[in-house]
C-alpha cells in the first residue's frame, strides 16, 4: 500500500451529481464515484462520494494531501435568485447606473421585452458625496457627514450586503476603503463588497454589476464554504481545501469567501482543462471540448491546447440566446457555451405543438422518471432508457435503480399522448431535438468566435457526453470523437490538473505613444505583489509563473484585445513591438490594421500561477485485435429509428489497439459510450476511446 499522504481529491457538485476523482502521486486516476446531488446540504452529497472512494483504496481521509473542491452553487443561486438583500451604494449624482445600464435595447423590436433582472432596484441604490477623477485624484472628499444618513437608509431598506461601486474607484480606492470601514463600524453584520477589490477596471456599469453579483451570493457562500470545511476536518480531513475558479485554475477559500463570484462556472472550467490536457497528450491543436451533465451541456473552443477565455460573463439572461439580454459580469473565464440540455432536461410539448427539451431540470431530487424516486417529467435520460442505450442493471454501478418502465410512462404522458405517438417514438423525437440543439449551440458558438467546428476533433465526457457524442458529432459535421478515461466524473480529473493561480486586472488608461514605462512597471509590481500573496496563501513553497498582458484599441474604439507583454520591465523600446504585436492581433480579428491611428491601453493584467502539472505517463503499446462482444442487447438505432443489435462491451475490458465496429455500448462505472452504426471505435496507447465516422456511411 502506498505511503500516506500522497493523494489529490477532487470534488465536483452539479445540479444533478457529485463526481469525485482520487489520483496517485504520480497523477493516475485511482478512484471515482458519482452520487446524486444533495440540493438542501449539497455537502452531505460530497461526503458520500468522499467515503466510497476512500473505500475502494482503503485508506482514511487523513492520507489526502490535496483537496479541490468545485460546485454550481453560486451560479445557481444567482440563476435562481436565492441570495441576500442587496442594497447599491455609488457617487451623489449617479444613483441610476443600473436603470440606465447600456442605454439600449437587447432585441431592438421586441415590443414585449423583458429588462434583466439586476438584482437591485431602483429603491435599494442610494448615493453618498464624494469625486474622484479618472486619475484616482480626489476631486470631492468623501462626506463622513452623511454616514448616518446612508446607515438609516440601509436599515430602511433591509439590506443584507452593500454593494458599494464609486465612481473611478479602480484608480484610487480610498473613498471606497474608507465608507466600508465606516459602515461595518456602525453595522458590523452587514457583509460589504467593494468594486475596487471586485472588478477594479473601468465602465462602471458592467463593474457595479459585478459587485453587485459578488454580494448578492456573499453570505451564502461564505455560510456554504464554513460548513463544507467544518463538516471534511471533522471527517480527519488535514490538507486546505482549494476552490476551482471560473478561470480555470484554483484559490484558497479565503478568497472564494471574499470573491465568490470567481466561483461561478467553476464546474465546467475543471471539464476544458481535462479536454486541453488531453489534447496537448494527443496533439490535438484544434479540438472541441463536449461536456454534458445532468443538468446542461457545455462546449468549448481549444487552440494550441488552450481553452478559448474571455473576462466578460453573462447571468441569467432574460432571452437565453441574446447577448445582452442578461446581467454582465467581469470575470477571468473560460469561455464556453451552455445550454439546459442535460440528462435530466425536461422534455414537454409547446404551445405549437413541437417536442420542446429544456432548460428546466428534474435535478437530483426528484430526478428523471427513470431513477424511481418520485419523478414523474419526462427527461433526455428518460428518453435514453427507452431507446435502450442505458442497461438498468448496471447504471451508476448499481447504486440507482433504473425503472424503464417509469420511463416509457412519462414520455408517454408528457408527450406521446399530445401527439399520438409510441413512447419509443417519442423518446427518438426528444433525442434528435436535444441532439440537434448541443449541436445547433455549438455551430453558433465557433461562428461567433470566427471559427468552424469542421475537421475537429471532439473530446467528450460528462455522465451523458459519451452517450451523445456520435449523434451531436454527425449533426455538427465532426468526423472523430475521443472519449478519455474516466469521462463520467471528467470534470472532477480536470481539476486534478489545474493550476493554483491568480489574476487581477487595473485600468490605468494611457497612449501607446505617451506611455510612461516606469509609471507601469511600478502599477504592475503592486499588481504581482496582490497576486502572488493569493496563490502563496494556496502553495506556500511553489515556483510561480508570471504572465502580464495589456488590453489594447485603436483611439475611440469600445473594445480591446489582449496582448501579452514581454517577461521583462518595460522599457521605451517596448513600445515599437507592443504597436507590431497589437496590429498583428487586430489583422487576424478583422483582416487589416488601420494605418495611422494611434493606440491607447486602457486595462493591465497579472497572472501569477503555479506551473502546469506535467502530463502523467499512462501509455502502453498497442496490439491490434479487433473485438467481438460476448453480449448483445436490442436498441433504437440513432440513424435508421429501427431496432437493432448492439454488442456490449465493458470499457475495462479494452486494450491499447482494440478496434470495434457500431453499433455497440461500451459500458463502464459512471457513463456509457454509444458507438453508433457508422462509427468505427479504436483504443489509442493512452487508452481513449477513438471513434471515427466510416467512410460511405449515411
């Protein structure tokens, strides 16, 4: 038995299932589990699945020398608006940023819009005196007359947390420190978020929205993360627990406490750096990361082996396909698209009369109709049972009884009924309508990135991915799919794999022509200062890495594109290449530069983190052996809509260099793959599973 203290734990709660990873020393994954989501105490759901995997190794908890815990709790509470009373606190003279947000209409000829919902109205946003300049200089001291006034107001209003966004605070903070500490002076419950600690950039819209959001989930969070740490070192847990971030990497959870909109899509996050790791091992440079859960479906861009990023961030949107519909963030995150159309996605007919799948969720409790717990909607899993992909028998490795029976009833009932079709029927329409929307979400999303799906190859998991993955690749143009090991608790295994890592970003607005090298230097040494002393809290003894990037535009434009600085100080031989490094970025987004404009900066960022984890050997030498399965079962085929044979095979029973032809069922603990009939399965040497649509085949 290996020595103690050397293994890594991961914990990802989902609105439907807790996956938990264990892996090695040598970073091989050595246990999973997936367990149903517990929604009222989602930590009892972890605890279950913590103690199956410690089971299956033997050991205590104490021998976890590493925890990374992730959970959709934040993004479901602002999704589902279950947070604090938030009250909004901004300059004398600008009360409504909120109302007057864009100053346009998302759908410009919608005459029965819907505003987003941002939280904080109209009544709960007061104002106190007080001016700085873009500058950070003090134009209009802070009024420490009016506190009492403002305090009386709070309390009127029953706020919970004050949001507190003055205007340019991000370049001079003081006014902001100085109201929070005056406030919780007088009211020391009452949680404070400041913009200049949340989003310290410029455009105070989007940055009081931000602290808005940070507040607004606050005490709920930090409620959840005491009780979560509290309930593992009662356990024997000894190791800190860290927390994946939108961003791809991990933070203390101090700092999840401070900043737990860092938090949101923090899931998902740990899914594009399995698919990134798994790529960079199989040079793959131009892959699509397929994730689908219980609750939605996740796609992600990756080039070079590095997931599409972004620092802007839409909640809750009130036309869910419309940008700008919902309420912004900004936020490190990995870019993705995500749609309602998980395991457990509701499927009902319309108004219209049309098969409709989604957003709604039957979640955990009660779950799909299948899952004999009370579930009486019919769901994408439900429809799956019927078609015969999911063997009841060996579902979740036994731990959940699967009723088909059930299943059939609700499709029918919920749908076959309204349309006079069989319950088999029914659920091949529910399959092809979520199918074709991953597929439909995921064109859409490379058109809007100005890429193609075309020639990439698919990297699926989740506990559905692999059961969708050839359908959604025929309907998306994608010809190769890889299904990595343990891709039901994929999530999970990517955080095993992400970085302790930190990133702030300051607008300090300067030309490119004026540009004061030293000013810069000294901003970012404070910058790295801040950075660094977050992710030493998390890796006291690691070697960091530093990346510096600038956000850069032509004079008078709205938006910018990242740069990256050189490792070294700036210096005024810098500006020529930062003018060549930006026009070259700016021709690959829109063709050609614009000669003779001159460029300004308006945002600085510091990414201080700890080196990627090396990839962990798992190859073995290939043997060809083309497998004939021992089983068979009858299933729907996803082509044809007749019945046909499939053969089972258990994906532990497969070897480097087996090859399979579809249809068939790879079975194993957590998730099923489905090799549709015109696909072709092989086992490369790291033991993915390669399935690559047969030439000549519909």
């Amino acid at each position: 038995m290996p020595s103690e203290n050397q293994y890594r734990l991961a914990v990802d709660i989902g609105g439907t299932f807790t996956d938990i990873a264990v892996a090695d020393s040598n970073g091989i994954v050595c246990a999973t589990a997936k367990t149903p989501t517990t929604p009222t105490n989602p930590t009892e759901g972890a605890l279950a699945g913590t103690r199956i995997v410690l089971e299956q190794l033997g050991i205590e908890i104490g021998a976890i020398a590493a925890f990374v815990h992730g959970t959709t709790l934040a993004t479901n509470a602002l999704i589902e608006r279950r947070g604090a009373v938030v009250a909004g606190i901004t300059t004398e003279g600008f009360r409504d940023i909120l109302e007057i947000a864009y100053e346009r209409r998302y759908s410009q000829y919608d005459i029965n819009i819907d505003k987003p919902d941002l939280i904080v109205p109209r009544s709960r946003c007061f104002t106190i005196p007080e001016r700085m300049s873009v500058h950070g200089e003090i134009l209009t001291p802070l009024d420490e007359m009016a506190i009492d006034r403002l305090v009386a107001e709070l309390d009127d209003s029953g706020a919970e947390v004050a949001a507190i966004c003055l205007l340019h605070s991000y370049a001079n903070p003081v006014h902001e420190q100085r109201l929070r500490d005056l406030i919780v002076a007088r009211r020391p419950n009452l949680f404070v978020s400041l913009s200049s600690d949340v989003s310290p950039e410029a455009r105070e819209f989007e940055r009081l929205c931000t602290t808005v959001a940070n507040a607004y989930i606050q005490p709920l969070m930090a409620t959840y993360l005491a009780r979560f740490s509290e309930t593992f070192a009662e356990q024997g847990l000894r190791c800190p627990i860290l927390m994946m971030t939108s961003g791809g990497g991990m933070t203390t959870v101090e700092t999840a406490r401070r900043l737990p909109i860092r938090l949101v899509e923090s899931g998902p996050s740990g899914g594009a750096i399995l698919a990134a790791r798994v790529a960079r091992r199989t040079r793959l440079d131009r892959v699509l990361s397929f994730d689908i859960g219980g609750t939605t479906a996740k796609l992600c861009l990756i080039d070079d082996y590095a997931p599409q990023t972004s620092r802007n961030f839409e909640i809750a949107r009130a036309a869910r396909f419309i940008k700008g519909s919902g309420m912004p963030v900004r936020i490190p995150v990995v870019e993705m698209i995500e749609i309602g159309a998980g395991g457990g996605s509701i499927a009902s007919v319309d108004s219209l009369g049309r098969i409709a799948v989604g957003p709604r969720s039957a979640g955990s409790e009660p779950g799909p109709a299948a899952f004999a717990r009370g579930g009486v909607d019919a769901t994408v899993t439900d429809a799956d049972v019927t078609l015969g992909y999911i063997d009841p028998e060996r579902f979740a490795e036994g731990r959940l009884h699967i009723d088909k029976p059930a299943a059939e009833m609700a499709l029918t009932r919920s749908i076959g009924t309204a349309l006079g079709l069989s319950a088999a029927k029914t659920a091949q329409g529910v399959s092809q309508i979520v199918d074709e929307s991953m597929a439909s979400a995921g064109r859409v999303h490379a058109v809007e990135s100005g890429k193609e799906l075309g020639g990439r190859t698919m990297i699926a998991f989740g506990g559905n991915g692999p059961l969708h993955a050839t359908r959604v690749a025929r309907r998306a143009g994608i010809c190769r799919i890889l299904i990595p090991p343990e891709p039901g608790v994929g999530s999970a295994v990517g955080f095993l794999d992400a970085p302790i890592s930190f990133e702030l970003v300051r607008s300090r607005y300067t030309r490119l022509d004026k540009l004061d090298p030293g000013a810069i230097n000294a901003l970012f040494d404070t910058m790295e200062a801040d950075a660094t002393s977050v992710v030493c809290s998390g890796a006291p003894e690691a070697a960091l890495s530093i990346q510096r990037t600038a956000f850069m535009r032509y004079h008078g434009q709205g938006h910018e594109i990242e740069i990256t600085l050189p490792d070294h100080a700036l210096t005024e031989r810098d500006k020529v290449a930062l003018r060549e490094a930006f026009e070259i970025a700016y021709s690959a987004q829109f063709s050609r530069p614009v000669p003779g404009m001159s460029i300004e900066i308006l945002n600085w960022s510091v990414l201080v983190s700890t080196p990627a984890k090396p990839l962990s050997a798992i190859s073995d030498t290939p043997f060809a052996r083309s497998i004939q399965p021992c089983e068979t079962r009858m299933i729907q085929c996803d082509i044809t809509g007749n019945l046909i044979e499939a053969g089972i095979v258990f994906r532990a029973d497969l070897y480097p260099g087996d090859t399979l032809k579809g249809p068939a069922l790879i079975v194993e603990p957590q998730t099923t793959t489905l090799v549709s009939a015109d696909f072709e399965l092989s086992v490369d040497e790291h033991r993915n599973l390669v399935l690559e649509r047969r030439k000549g085949r519909p």
